[in-house]
C-alpha cells in the first residue's frame, strides 16, 4: 500500500463552541451522562444564559424552552434540567434565580 502524504489540520476555533458564562457541564459536572450530552446537544443548549430570561431574573422552563425549538413538549423533564433547577432556582414554582447566578 502506497504512503500518501496527506496532512490535515483541523483549527480548533473552528469546531469550538461559542458563548459566554457558565457552561451547563461545568455547574453540573460529572453527574451529566451520554445520554445527558446527546440531549443538550440535540437541543443546542450548552450555556447557563440560553435558559435564563432576558433580564437575567428567571430560568425558562422545559416546555418554553422545547417550543422555542420547534420541539414537542410532550416529553417529561430531562434529568440534567432538573439538576440544573436544583442548582440555579431560589423556588422552582416561581422560577426565581439565586442571586449568585
């Protein structure tokens, strides 16, 4: 078999998810599983900010933010959004932040 030299270089910036604050796997950390990554990655949520309302006061809810993607909010809460609701709200009802986020 003949040796091509092919080189690729692939640039990191390229294929790097863009967006500021806290990361969804950084505040949750090791308890997020394959099937919590497929998830966040089929709804493009990788950011704290992409659940939080435009003043920076609440946390959407999981039907809001499955109908801002056009998906069906049938399904039940994915574990990982629950996490996340432990960690960020002040009262799950109310969908009040913590003041720290």
């Amino acid at each position: 078999m003949a040796e091509s030299n092919l080189y690729i270089d692939l640039d990191e910036s390229e294929w790097a998810i863009h967006g500021f604050g806290k990361t969804i796997r950084k505040i949750i950390g090791s308890s997020l599983t394959t099937q919590d990554f497929k998830s966040l990655q089929k709804l493009g949520v990788f950011y704290t900010y992409q659940l939080i309302n435009l003043e920076d006061s609440e946390m959407i809810t999981w039907k809001q933010m499955k109908v801002l993607r056009n998906m069906s909010s049938k399904d039940r809460k994915a574990k990982w959004f629950q996490s996340l609701e432990n960690i960020l709200l002040v009262d799950p009802l109310k969908r009040d932040l913590q003041e720290e986020w």
